[in-house]
C-alpha cells in the first residue's frame, strides 16, 4: 500500500495542478456560474466531465492517436469546435441584448406587444440538460483535451503490471473526479458572489455578455491551436 502511495502521489499531485490551473473548461463554468447560478454551474461542471471521459475513453481505445497523427482529422475536430464555440458566443449576446430590450419595454408601458414579446422568448433561461450538452460538447469538440490525456497519462501506466487499458481508464477517472470536486467547489463560491448581485438586470446582462465574448474568445483560441 505504501508503494502504490508513493508510486502515485507525483500523478495525484499533477492531477490536482492541472485541474486547478486556470483554463477553457474552468472559464466556462465560472462564466455559466456567474450568469445563471449555482445549478446550472453544477450541471456545466458534470457536462465538462462527461466530455473528458469520452476522450479517455478513446484514448484507452486507441482513438486518440488518430488526432494526434491525422492533421485533417484534427482539423476536422477543431473546426467543429470552433463553429459550436462561436455559435454559442452569438446567442448569449443576442440573449442578453434581447433583455435589455424587455427591461426597457417594460418600462415603457407605450411600447409595442409584439416586441416585449418576442424579447421575452429570445431571453430563455438555459436549462441543466442544456448546460451538460454545452460542457460535454465543448470537451468533446476540443482535440486538445485528447492530446493531452495521450501525452499525460501514459506517464504514469505500468505496462509490468498488466492490464494498461485498464490503467489508463483508472487514471482517467481520477484526473476527472480531482476535475469535478475541484470545479464544484468554485462553482459554490463563484455562486455565492453572483447572489449579491442578481437582482441587478443591468449587471446581469453585462455578464451574459462576457460569457457570450468568452464563448467568442475561447473559439478564436481553439482555431488558432496547432497540432
């Protein structure tokens, strides 16, 4: 039991750096945490993970090393990415700039039906389903996090000891629960400082967007990564 601890502690240590590490997937669930509250932060966080375990899934397969060896297959990956990410960006400014125009409707007892109406469809509310589909596919779409798991947990697999799919999934597994305890842990603090401020619908459809430029600005990082 000593051995194993010592074996893994170097690989329990890096776990918990690179979760914490600031990055794509942390920006986005604090982004989603801080407009639409702690739920919906929580069901961000569980979609990030779900996606990550798709690629050490397929990286325990074998799959990975297609996008780490195919450049078109990579670029293939990368651009979807970017499309979903970009595309995201643009409903949350138009959502948020549709709320402003129902603030302003509403206030404003002259203005016409129609639009208040309209506004108030545009302006939906993202559902937790809708939150896990994001993370997940922001994760999956990202040939980035498939690389990384490639290159990092080979490290760490002893193939003397047998079964290195199954290591490699162990190790995986742990990387992600690190990533979901460390995740839920922000969400909870991000979402106790977007509290003080929710009742503020001009503050509120500021940081809607700042999660729709975040989307935009995580699309332009993703389509200028290289292989």
């Amino acid at each position: 039991m000593l051995d194993l601890l010592v074996q893994y502690t170097p690989f329990l240590i890096a776990a918990v750096l690179l979760n914490v590490s600031p990055g794509p997937d942390m920006a986005y669930i604090i982004g989603q945490t801080a407009v639409h509250g702690r739920k919906i932060g929580f069901f961000s966080s569980f979609g990030v993970v779900s996606g990550a375990f798709v690629h050490v899934f397929a990286a325990a397969l074998g799959l990975s090393a297609i996008l780490a060896t195919s450049a078109l297959a990579f670029s293939i990956v990368k651009w979807v990415g970017v499309a979903y990410l970009v595309w995201l960006g643009l409903g949350a400014l138009r959502s948020s700039f549709a709320k402003s125009a129902s603030a302003t409707t509403t206030s404003n007892p002259t203005s016409d039906i129609d639009d208040i109406a309209s506004a108030r469809v545009t302006a939906h509310n993202v559902t937790a389903f809708q939150a896990w589909r994001q993370g997940a596919m922001i994760d999956v779409l990202n040939p980035k996090v498939a690389i990384f798991f490639m290159a990092f947990l080979p490290q760490f697999v002893h193939p003397e000891q047998g079964h290195g799919a199954l290591q490699f999934l162990i190790l995986g597994t742990t990387v992600n629960l690190i990533g979901l305890v460390v995740e839920g842990a922000i969400v909870l603090l991000v979402g106790a400082a977007a509290l003080r401020i929710k009742g503020n619908g001009a503050i509120g459809a500021w940081l809607q967007r700042s999660l729709g430029a975040m989307f935009i600005a995580l699309g332009v990082r993703l389509a200028i990564t290289e292989q």
